[in-house]
C-alpha cells in the first residue's frame, strides 16, 4: 500500500499524484514495484528496494544524496509472541518523510494518530520534526516490548526458583522443557531489539554528523535525549540478556539435579534387588550338603534372611537423604 498520513485528517492510499498533495510523510506499506513508481513519480526521489534495505554494512544503511537522506534499520516486531524482523527505511528530504516498511508496526500507527489527531506540540508539516518524531515512537515502543520480556522474565525466574518441599516430586519434564523454551525465546528477543536500538541509534548519530539539523538547535537536543534514551535502553538489554543466560543454567543445573535424583532411585532399586537376589540364588544352588536344608526353621530363615537384606540398605539410603523426608 502507498499511503498518506496528512495533518489533522485521516489516512488515506494514494492512487494517483493528486493524492498525494500537501502531505509530509508518505508511507509505503509492503509495497509493490508500482507503487514505487508511484511514489518516486511523486516525490521525484530514486528509492531504495528491500534488497539494499537488507545491506548491513553501514555505508549501505546511512547516506547521502545531495539534501536528501537514505537510512534504514531492522525492526522487530512482536505480535502474539512470534517474533519477526523486518527491514525499515526511511527517507528524509526538504519536502517529504517517505518510509518504506514490510510489515505494520505499532509505532507507525502511533505516529499516524498523532497526525490524524494533530496532537502533539511542534508542526507535524515539518519534516525534521516529524523524522525525529518517529524515531522517538519507535524507541518508545522498543521501551513497551522490553518491559514486557522483563516481566516475562521475573516469570520465569518465579518459576525456575518456586519452593521445592523435600517430599516434592522431581521436576515435570514437560515444565523444563517449557522453561528452557521461554528463555530462548527471550534470548531471540533481547538479541533482535538490541539489533534495533544499534540501527536507530546509528541513525540518530549520522542525522547529527551530517548536519541535516545544524541550524535546528531544539531538533539536536532531542536528537541527543534520544541517543541518551537508546543507550539507557541498551543497558537494559544488556542487563537481561545476563539474566536470560543466568536463568538458562539455573534451569539446566534443575535439569541435572532432576536427573541425578532419578540416578539415585535407579541405584537405590538396583542395589535393593541384589542382595535378596545374590541369597536366593545361593540357597537354590543344589548342594548336597547344605545345613539349612534339613532345617524346620530353614525357609522361614531364608525369607527373613532376604527382607533384611532389603530393609537394611533402604534404612540406610533414607538415613543419608536420598529418598523420603526425614523431617515427617
């Protein structure tokens, strides 16, 4: 879609030139290559495809062409858990915001009601405004995801550290598995919004390296609370990304203390069943002399002989711990 977001009324597509007059940002929503026509047939601009939208080396992603500005970065996007990312560019020139995008994303529309709504304090018909603007509702949003991972997070570390009676079963394996699934999915996440942070923080930086807003004083003020914001945030990211590998081998180290429990029952059942079985063996052995075979008392001994054997090693093995709960 080829849309405009015009000040103080709805958005709406662009068909045709006329569609597009007295409006600062285009928006290029999954566009076709006709629609990219379209757009630098209105604009009078060369637009970048998704193929170098999708370049990661720095020269690809931030330049020049006389007054006008290419940027681009990858954006994460996060709907009903499933995480996807997405190359973003934006296009800043005298006349027009263009931004091209593969997928819809919350702080676009965000920016599209401010418009709509003419609800914020500078003119939304400026474009150095309006690129900032942006900007700062993308790190905004990055800032509303990161606090929902971090509170996913202190979910996870709740269930990775809930109580464990003695008494208590060993772990569900299925609840591990979960776990262990959490946690990489929260790495994955931490991982693409830091990607995001670096791409918008490099894009604040070469906005006030080229001097696009030298005469702009409050422009490159907000630009450096923004560089200021993303830095906090990549802090933060930081911060999580030791919390996820730290609950990754807590989880893992549950695991390994789950299956030396089950190690120990194993080994418990094993040498339980030895002794009884070492001694019915022996007093099956066809001996002709053997004492106990004359014997009135001789069976009922064998059998006694045998649930000691058994009793013994299960006192002791619940004397040191490894079964039970001694404090019952």
């Amino acid at each position: 879609m080829f849309l405009a977001h015009p000040v103080g009324r709805p958005v709406h597509e662009i068909l045709a030139v006329e569609d597009a007059r007295n409006v600062a940002w285009l928006d290029l929503v999954e566009p076709s290559e006709a629609e990219i026509h379209l757009a630098e047939t209105v604009t009078g601009l060369s637009l970048p495809r998704r193929e170098a939208l999708e370049e990661i080396e720095s020269s690809s992603r931030h330049y020049r062409r006389g007054d006008v500005i290419y940027l681009s970065t990858p954006l994460v996007r996060l709907i009903n858990g499933r995480l996807t990312t997405y190359p973003v560019g934006i296009v800043v020139s005298p006349t027009w915001l263009i931004t091209l995008r593969y997928a819809n994303y919350t702080a676009f529309e965000t920016m599209s009601r401010d418009l709509a709504a003419n609800d914020v304090d500078f003119a939304l018909s400026d474009v150095p405004e309006l690129a900032i603007h942006l900007l700062e509702i993308i790190v905004n949003r990055l800032a509303d995801v990161l606090e929902n991972a971090g509170r996913t997070l202190d979910a996870i570390s709740r269930t990775v550290f809930a109580n464990r009676r003695p008494n208590r079963r060993v772990r569900n394996a299925d609840v591990l598995r979960q776990t262990l699934r959490q946690l990489g999915e929260s790495g994955d996440l931490t991982s693409s919004i830091r990607e995001s942070l670096l791409g918008v923080d490099r894009i604040g930086m070469f906005l006030g390296d080229a001097r696009y807003f030298e005469f702009r004083e409050a422009l490159q003020t907000r630009l450096r609370i923004l560089g200021r914001d993303v830095a906090s945030l990549n802090d933060y990211v930081a911060q999580m990304t030791l919390k996820v590998q730290f609950l990754l081998d807590a989880t893992l180290g549950f695991i390994s203390i789950d299956q030396n429990d089950g190690m120990k029952l194993l080994t418990v059942v094993s040498f339980v069943g030895i002794t009884p079985t070492l001694l019915a063996g022996i007093y099956g052995m066809n001996f002709k002399i053997m004492p106990e075979l004359d014997w009135h008392y001789g069976y009922y001994y064998a059998l006694g002989l045998m649930a000691f054997s058994v009793l013994l090693p299960l006192f002791i093995f619940w004397h040191r711990g490894w079964f039970g709960d001694r404090s019952s």
